[in-house]
C-alpha cells in the first residue's frame, strides 16, 4: 500500500510541476482508467453478485462525477493532452493489475468466454 501511495504522490507532483492543465489531464486519465475498470466489474457482478453490483455502481457513480470534474476543468487538449492520457493511462492499468494480482485480466477472459467480453 506505502507503494501506491509513493507512486500516487510522485506523479502528482511531478504533474502538479507542470501546472494546473496536467493536474486535471492526469485525473481524467486515472479516472477514466477507473471507470473502465469499473465497467468490468458491473459486468462480471451482474448476475453474479447483485448485491456487490450495487455496491460499485454507487462507486462507479462518484468516480463518473471526478472524470467529468477532470474532463470540464482542462483548457482545450492539445498534444499534452494526447501524449499524457494514454501514459498515465497505461499506469494506472498496469497498478489495477499488479494491486489484483492479474485478476483484472482473468475477469475479462471470463467474461469474453461467457459471452460479454
Ligand atoms: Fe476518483
């Protein structure tokens, strides 16, 4: 955990140094990364686990409001917008599946043979 937080912490100040634009570009990214994930999720709950379902989709619709904060507050999207998106993206992916232990990847497996991929 003392991990992600450091990781957290670096690329917010190593994206707070480049100003306020790439604060919210690097939220959108997370955030978006996120909500993804989240998508998954509700997928995979569906009929599995109405109740966890419900669960997230309270969460999914708080981190939907953060990516929507993040998307209004940026001034035009230029090409740091589309280089730091998909990096920041990638990152975020890349700790989802190290923090799941791969699950991230099986989860989607599944669903693809289930059917819903
Ligand atoms: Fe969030």
């Amino acid at each position: 955990m003392a991990f992600w937080s450091l990781g957290g912490s670096v690329l917010g100040f190593l994206t707070a140094l480049a100003g306020r634009n790439m604060i919210w570009i690097c939220t959108e990214a997370v955030e978006s990364t996120v909500h993804r994930h989240l998508e998954d999720q509700l997928g995979f709950l569906a009929k599995r686990d109405p109740e966890l379902h419900a669960l997230i989709a309270s969460i999914q619709e708080q981190e939907l409001a953060h990516l929507r904060t993040a998307e209004s507050s940026q001034k035009g999207r230029g090409p740091s917008h589309a280089l730091l998106l998909p990096v920041v993206g990638a990152l975020t992916d890349l700790m989802i599946w190290l923090s799941t232990w791969g699950d991230s990847s099986w989860m989607r497996a599944e669903m693809a043979r289930a059917g819903r991929g």
